[in-house]
C-alpha cells in the first residue's frame, strides 16, 4: 500500500514542476536563479554541500562515493553494485525488515545504486522527520552489517536478473558493447556484472570493498530542501563523527583507441528484430567542447525531431527508435547510435543511419535546427531541476567532475554561445564514421552477408 505522506509530497513537487514547465511554454527561458549552495568540509574529511529551497517541506540527502563499477576486482565484476544492494538490508541495529519499517513509517525513500564511478546513496525525507531521516542515512553508509542471508539473497536475485536478461536482445546488445568497443577497460563490463563473476563474489568481497572505498574522505554529500545551513552542517559533524577510514587512491584505466571499422554479430538466432549499435571513443565530462557536442548531438539523435529519428524513422520507416548519445566519465568517454530493425532491413538501417550522420558532418545543421536545439536544451533543463533531489544530484556532479561551480545559472549562456563553427568542428572532429565498431544482436546466417563491406566481421556467443 501506498504510504499517503509520499503520494502527497510527489503530488506537491508534480505540480510545482507542471506549473514552472507552463510557465516556461509561455514565457520561453528565463535565467535560472539558485539558493546560495555552503560548502564545508568535516573534521573527517567529507565535503558537504548544502542547498536551502523553502518551496516545499521535504529534505533530500546525497552522497556520492568515488568508487564504482571501474573498482570491480578482476573476475568479481558486479562487486560494487552488489555492495550497493546490500547496504539497505541490514545496519546498526536495525536487520533488513526494520530498516524498511521505519523508513516507511516516516513515509521517506532510502536507497543505495551503484554506477560505473560512483557508488551512490540517497534519502528523501519531511522536514519534521529529519533526525530520522539522517540516522537511518548514517548507518546505511557508516554501519551495514551485510547480514550472512541478505547476502545470499541479494545475490541470487542478481544472478537471476543477469540469466533474464539474457532474453532481452536491448540489454545484451549494451552489454557486449562495453567490451567490444573497451576491451580491458575497467569501463568495460557492465555495472552488474556478469553470471560467472557474481557467482565468484563472496560475502567478504562485500566488506572489503566497503571498507576500502565508503570512507569519508573518498566522498562527498548534498543536502537540499527546507533547512538551514549552519543547523544541517553541524546535525552532520555530530551524526558522521564516527565515521573514519583512509581515502582510496582514484581508479586508473584508458580507453583503447579505435581506428578503422570492426563489426561484431552476438549470435541470438531467434530473433525477427536486429538490434543495432554504432560506438566509437568519446570525451571526459570536462572536455571543453561539452556544449558544442550537447547542442551538435541533440541535432543528430538527442531528440524525436532530430535528424536520425526524422530520417531513419519517420521518412523510411526503418525503425521504432534510434538515437545518439555520449557517455561521459571522469576520463574517458563513449559514444554511440542506438537502434534495431527488422532482420531483413538490417544493412539498410546501418547505411541509413551512417548517411545521416555523414550528410551532417559535410554540410553541417541549417540556422533553424542551431536555434532549435538551443531553444530545446535551455527549455528543458530547468524543468530537470524542479525536485530537491535533482539539484542534490547536480550539485555532486559539478564536484564530482570538477565543474564551474556556477554550472546550473550559466547553462543556458554556455548553451547559446555555441556557434555554427563551434558545431561544424565538433562534428567533424567528434563524430566519427570511419574509426568505428559496429555490433548487432541477430542470427549470423543473415546478418554475416548483409554487413559485408563494412569491417572485419567476427560472431560471438552471448556471455
């Protein structure tokens, strides 16, 4: 059943953002006007942030630990994010089933997720409810016990999960991805893992990598909704006090170069629909031609009237759904095309696909996509930023990745200031057509010769 205190309070924060969204469909942009965010660092290390918005009773909490799935120990992949899993079921003195209790009594959200870099973990709360929300915060971070049974359950969802997803030709399509386009990166495997390396983790793994990598100085915590700055900090200093551990030193991985095409087919015989991804090497999260790239892609595959969708989809009917998108990590970066077609229009859709992104890098956007794809972003951004836990999550963002700190108020700016050359030369540099790989997920018998021509061509068994 739901809990009436969490209905009501995303009922509140549903229409706060309905009404700014109509607001914003009449009005256009307006500059985007933020709290004053305090920052601090406590007497054990940990960065805090805190951020007062009034606009509705409700506290979030955040915190982001620079460890993840590129930590995953060779042969335990998943490590991490089964880590994650664990830490709501079981801490302090609470067991598994307490710990839900009572976070529910307060009709609050507490949750743990893991992520290629960071391990993260989150708390929503009422105002009134804040020293309980903040307890039961603590404990999940500082003091889970990762009961023996919790475990071996969590566990044996996990592998249940990874066998399921065997099923769905999307997810495996990503999956393989990683590793044909990475290689031996840690970026590589997916954050989950994999059957037989989740399989390998025991419960001691779980501990260790808690120990190693949760620590106060490997970590940083937003706080952002109805308080007080000066009382947040020092409730932190006293409920984090006990909190010790050495700050771990930062993953260190590359990412291979790709030169040339390559095409590798995932053999799934049964399939009537080929799912299909297009990837190259991409940028770090604070490349210097971020926005270039945000406002170049959201022409080319970033929307449901960009190029590809209008071409590939709509004008051929090639499709359902395609797009593009870049991954952007602390060091190294993805990008990639995403789509699936009937078997039998599978070259067709790769070739379509690829003549689109070739027409944009010679001949470039017209003046209208430029000014749409920026009416577009600085439209939709402080849409995203309307509930306390979207601006706890870019607040950590802009640490995490070592942003401006005036990231949020000078988007929209940094948006419009991309110019024509600024996205010709991002295309023609970035957007690559030639150094590629190239993987689809059907049955070799038909796929093999309809892609012959475009690269060495390899078939692998699913993991």
């Amino acid at each position: 059943m739901l809990d009436p205190q969490r209905l009501a309070r995303r009922g509140v924060v549903a229409l706060l953002a309905l009404a700014l969204a109509a607001t914003c469909a009449t009005a256009g942009p307006t500059p985007l006007q933020l709290p004053p965010v305090k920052k601090t660092t406590l007497g054990n290390g940990l960065v805090v942030l805190v951020m007062p918005t009034h606009r509705v009773p409700i506290v979030d909490f955040r915190l982001v630990t620079r460890a993840g799935s590129v930590n995953d120990p060779p042969g335990k992949e998943g490590l991490a994010s089964l880590t994650a899993a664990l830490l709501t079921q079981g801490a302090g003195k609470r067991g598994a089933r307490q710990l839900a209790e009572d976070i529910a009594f307060v009709g609050a959200q507490l949750e743990a997720d893991a992520a290629a870099e960071q391990l993260i973990v989150t708390c929503d709360v009422l105002t009134k409810d804040f020293a309980t929300g903040l307890e039961l915060f603590h404990d999940v971070i500082v003091a889970p016990t990762f009961p023996a049974a919790e475990f071996a359950r969590k566990k044996a969802e996990r592998l249940g999960d990874l066998a399921s997803e065997k099923d769905d030709p999307s997810t495996v399509a990503n999956n393989e991805l990683g590793p044909f386009l990475l290689q031996h990166s840690p970026l590589a495997h997916p954050v989950d893992g994999w059957e037989k390396s989740v399989t390998a983790i025991v419960r001691g793994d779980v501990v260790a990598f808690h120990r190693k990598y949760v620590t106060p100085g490997n970590s940083m915590l937003a706080v952002v909704g109805d308080v007080d700055p000066d009382q947040v900090i020092a409730a932190l200093e006293r409920a984090f006090g006990d909190w010790k551990g050495a700050t771990a030193a930062a993953a260190s991985y590359d990412t291979p170069p790709v030169k040339g095409r390559e095409v590798l087919i995932v053999n799934k015989p049964e399939v009537t629909q080929t799912q299909i991804r297009l990837a190259t090497i991409g940028v770090p999260r604070n490349s210097p031609d971020y926005f270039p790239i945000v406002v170049a892609n959201t022409i080319l595959g970033g929307g449901f009237t960009s190029r590809l969708v209008n071409e590939v989809r709509v004008v051929q009917g090639l499709t359902y759904g395609i797009g593009s998108q870049w991954s952007m990590f602390r060091n190294a970066g993805t990008y990639e095309i995403t789509t699936f077609t009937r078997n039998e229009t599978l070259r067709k859709c790769v070739d379509a696909s690829l003549g689109v992104v070739r027409k944009l890098v010679e001949q470039g956007p017209s003046d209208e996509e430029l000014a749409k794809a920026k009416r577009y972003l600085t439209g939709q951004f402080p849409l995203g930023l309307q509930a306390s836990d979207a601006l706890a999550a870019q607040l950590l963002n802009i640490q995490f990745y070592g942003l401006d700190p005036r990231y949020l108020e000078t988007y929209a700016g940094n948006v419009n200031a991309v110019t024509m050359a600024d996205v010709r030369r991002v295309l023609k540099e970035r957007f690559a057509l030639d150094d590629l790989r190239i993987l689809v997920v059907s049955d070799p018998k038909t796929a093999k010769p309809a892609l012959e021509g475009l690269g060495a061509i390899a078939v692998q068994e699913m993991r």
